[in-house]
C-alpha cells in the first residue's frame, strides 16, 4: 500500500496515543473518529496532522483531560454546554447528540458549547443528524487568523459552517466550508510541501497581497471568503461574524480575537470575553414540517436537477455539495488512506515518544 494505510489501523493508533497520555477509551475513540472522518473525506488538513498540534495543547496545559461536560442552561429545544476545556470532540459530539434528542421532542433542537477547543472537521457533527432524518447544522469560531475586510487585524476565526441534508436514494447533501478562501490547515500542508497558495487567499502585514503559506506567521493574515472588496470579501466577512457570533456570544465563549488559538505561532491573550472555543449546533426534524420521506423524495429531484446542469467548458459535470468527499471515503476505506511523509515521520515520533505501536 506504500503510504496507505487502513482506516481500522490509523483508528486504533491514533485512539491508543491518547489513551497513553491519560484519555479515556471512549474520549480517545471520539477523537480518533473524528480525526480520521476528516481522513476518510479527503480533508487531511483537519485529519492526522492535527495529532502534533492537539498533543502540543496538552503538553502546554491547556487541555484539560477527560473534562467534565455539563448543562448549564436549557429549555424543550435548546440548551448551552460547558465543555470544561478538553478537546473540542468530546463535548461536540455531547452537544449534538443533545440537539438530535432535543428536536426528537420538540421538532428543532439548538445547543452551544463554551469553554472548548478545536473540534475537527464541522461536517462530522452535522451528519449525525442524517440517520434520524433530520437536518444537521454546525458551526464553530477559531484560531484569530482573519483579517476582516479593510483591515490587517486578525480578529476572526476560518469560522466554518456545515449543513448536511438526507436525501431518499442519492447520498446526503453536505455542505462543509470555511467562510474563507482557504482554512489554516491547508496552508499549513502547502507550507510542508514547500507550495505557494493561490493568489488571494492570504495577505501580508500590511494588508498586501501575498502567496506565502507562512505568512501568518509572519504577521499576515487570511483573508475572508471573497479575497478583496471587489469581489464581495465584505460577504465572506459578515459570514464568519455571524459564525462568530453564533459559536460564542450565544453561549458565553470567547469571540473574535479573544478566542484561544490552535496554532503555536499565536500566543494567548490575557484578556478574555468568555471562556474558551465555542460551537453551535442545530437539529431540525424533518417530518416537523412534512413527511420525512415526501421531503427526501425532493432532495432527491433536487439533486438530479442540479446534477443535470449544462457544464461549463473544460468541466465534465456539475457537483453536488459533499458528493466529492462521499467518493473519497469509498476510496480510501477500500484502498486505505494516504498519509504524507512529513505528517508519517511526525507520528512515528510521537509513537516512538509515547511507546505506541505503529501501523506503518
């Protein structure tokens, strides 16, 4: 397989690494799940290579262990969750499960989470809600690395959203996107590979244009969705506020530029507006408006239609949000999943540091 691997096998590594540091079997399983849904779908950048980075936040005492999450408020459809500082997944996948049993009685269920930390790939979360027939939503602030339109400031997070709708006989309809031309992540894989990145997506310290991937470390910044004024960057700004908005001022989490970085390069501010990273979660049930079935039915027209759009040329046809990655999943879970070598060495480091076996 060279630098694949199967799934099964990177699951159990990368649960049996957090497990060695102290985590529960099933806070370990969580994470290595979820880690290696982002694998699955094609999104390395919020897959293995966030291993290096989310054990740095623990070694820095920032993460606090087999935390204790817990309600802190909630009415019939909605509550707010205090995830006590662990690792994004575990009180993620708490919040939304929450939100499912929430709209199960009450046709909608909404949940934010505070005092948390980054939490992987927003779509995971959204297509919990799939299999109940119900429509997933998800979003979370992030790491300060955005500047907002006009400015060198970077008070923003890559803030994504993630929508994930069932449909009857095609696969679901996932929307998984930053509301940025490109996420930290990605950049930092384009630095590892020693590429550029696309004109556009980052900007230096003094708000020029630039196609250095290091150059948030640099003092520049990411630019909103839109790249520049022009092109509607001041849409790509409102969205992620409202993600920011949304993920900690409902909740209590700390928005903006006071939100507890991911990345090693930006350090901790001493002031704060809330505790922590925070999420939001939504769970609308289907047949709260009509019949689930009727409803897939016409996702599934839906679909067809858009997949029946003329190409333009040089395109052999027109995608539907998530068919992509649904592809990618079926590769890899059968020819197993590509791990770059720079990220390979990493984890056979970390597994040599922390006497773990490895699958490679």
């Amino acid at each position: 397989m060279g630098n694949r691997y199967s799934y099964q096998s990177l699951l159990n590594f990368v649960k049996n690494i957090f497990i060695s540091i102290g985590c529960s079997d099933s806070n370990s399983k969580t994470i290595a799940e979820v880690l290696l849904a982002a694998e699955l779908r094609g999104i390395p950048s919020h897959g293995l290579a966030r291993v290096k980075i989310y054990l740095g936040l623990w070694e820095a005492g920032r993460i606090t262990l087999n935390n204790k999450t817990k309600i802190i408020h909630q009415t019939i459809s909605t509550a707010t969750i205090d995830s006590g500082n662990g690792y994004g997944m575990i009180g993620a996948k708490k919040a939304m499960t929450l939100a499912i049993n929430k709209a199960k009685n009450a046709g909608t269920g909404w949940v934010s989470v505070m005092n948390s930390n980054h939490f992987g790939i927003a779509g995971y979360y959204a297509m919990m809600a799939i299999k109940e027939n119900m429509i997933g939503i998800t979003m979370t602030n992030a790491s300060p690395l955005v500047a907002p339109t006009w400015s060198t400031s970077k008070y923003l997070g890559t803030n994504p959203i993630a929508v994930a709708i069932p449909a009857y006989k095609h696969k679901p309809f996932v929307a998984d996107f930053a509301t940025t031309p490109i996420a930290q992540g990605k950049l930092a894989l384009l630095e590892r590979k020693g590429e550029n990145c696309k004109q556009g997506f980052v900007q230096d310290k003094n708000g020029l244009p630039s196609i250095e991937p290091s150059v948030l470390k640099k003092g520049g910044a990411i630019v909103p969705l839109g790249s520049d004024y022009e092109h509607g960057s001041h849409k790509g700004y409102c969205l992620g506020s409202i993600v920011d908005i949304f993920s900690s001022v409902i909740g209590g989490a700390n928005f903006g530029p006071f939100t507890p970085p991911q990345v090693p390069f930006l350090p901790l501010l001493n002031e704060s507006t809330g505790k922590g990273i925070g999420h939001f979660f939504g769970a609308i049930k289907i047949d709260a408006f009509r019949s689930a079935t009727s409803f897939k039915k016409s996702i599934d027209k839906w679909i067809d239609t858009f997949k029946n759009a003329i190409p333009a040329r040089g395109y052999n046809k027109v995608l539907i949000p998530g068919e992509p990655e649904f592809e990618n999943t079926e590769y890899n879970l059968k020819n197993g999943i590509y791990i770059l070598p720079d990220v390979k060495k990493e984890l056979i480091d970390i597994a040599n540091k922390y006497n773990i076996i490895t699958p490679f």
